[in-house]
C-alpha cells in the first residue's frame, strides 16, 4: 500500500513532447539531426514529441536532456517520473503536477523570480552556487 503522504506526478506526454521539441528547435536540429545523437530512431522522436508517449525511460531522458542542454530532472518530472537526484525546477515542476495554462505558468515563473530576487533565494545545494544556511 503506497504511503498517503507521498505524491506520484501524473506525465504529461503532450508538455513533454513540448519542451523536447522547443529545445530541439533551439538549437536549430532537425528530428533526423538529432535521431542519432540521442541513439534513437527519428519516428520516435516525433511521437514523442506529439505528445504519443507519456513517458520515456529514463536512459532516453538523459541522453535528451544532455545533448538538448535541459535539465534533466525538469523532463523527469514532465514524464512523471523521480528524477535521479534532485528537484525539477520551478517552472517544470509546476507544470507537471497542476494543469495550468502557459500563460498562468510564465505568471507564476516570473513572480517567483521576482520573489527570489527581492528576498536573495538561492538554490541549495547548486554547485558553485551560495550555501549560507537559513
């Protein structure tokens, strides 16, 4: 019996598919471009991001989140899935766990990061980032 407490965030296949696509463009790749670099066929990739898949093993994650320069606990929590070590950011973790508009998740993105700039958050435990305890 699963613990009361604990959570499990529903994928999204469609704002997985998403993300992988607008980073993908980012970097100006075609589906065929980047099919080799991530050791995956491009028909895949294409479903994957039209949104066919739910989820994608973890392996296929990471190898996505390197070589489109992503967060890879962001796509972990986009598929529904616990990210290896970590918290997915803000924006993404928010995404996945409460169905929201984008418009209402750039609101929330840019008031957090106002909030963190007026009162100086820092992420914990960023590498090279400032550790001062609370």
């Amino acid at each position: 019996m699963a613990d009361s407490n604990t959570k499990q965030i529903e994928p999204d296949g469609v704002r997985l598919g998403d993300a992988i696509r607008r980073a993908r463009e980012a970097l100006a790749l075609s589906l065929r471009q980047l099919a080799p670099l991530v050791q995956l066929h491009h028909s895949f990739l294409a479903r994957l991001e039209a949104g066919d898949y739910q989820t994608a093993k973890p392996a296929v994650l990471q190898r996505l989140s390197r070589v489109l320069e992503l967060d890879e606990r962001d796509l972990f929590a986009l598929a529904g899935l616990d990210a290896p070590e970590g918290l997915p950011a803000f924006t993404p973790y928010l995404r996945a766990k409460y169905d929201m508009s984008d418009e209402a998740a750039q609101a929330l993105h840019e008031y957090f990061s106002f909030v963190s700039e007026k009162y100086e958050v820092k992420e914990r435990g960023k590498p090279g980032g400032d550790q001062r305890a609370a």
